[in-house]
C-alpha cells in the first residue's frame, strides 16, 4: 500500500439500484481495470443531509 486513499463518490436513489448495477454482467467490463489497480473496500453510507445552491 503507498497511503494513498481514493474515495469515488456515487449517489444512487436506493441502495437496491445499486446492487442490480452490480450484478449486471454488462457493467463487470467497465469494472475490470480498476479492479485490476486497486484494492477495493466497499462502503455504503446513508445521505443525511444535501444542501443545494442555486448556482
């Protein structure tokens, strides 16, 4: 490990939107080179709060 920590934000409208994408065997290709570079750890964190601009 170098100590590097990268965290990919993705926000989906409900947690079972989430697991159908991932067991879609279409999407594995697109998920295959970054398997290949990282160690990947899961997690899932529940939205409490958002605030929005205008901008």
């Amino acid at each position: 490990m170098d100590g590097y920590l990268v965290v990919d934000y993705t926000q989906w409208r409900r947690r079972e939107d989430f697991e159908a994408m991932v067991r879609d065997p279409a999407v594995e290709p697109h998920f295959r080179p970054i398997g290949e570079l990282t160690k990947g750890e899961q997690q899932a964190y529940e939205v409490v709060y958002c605030h929005m601009t205008d901008d």
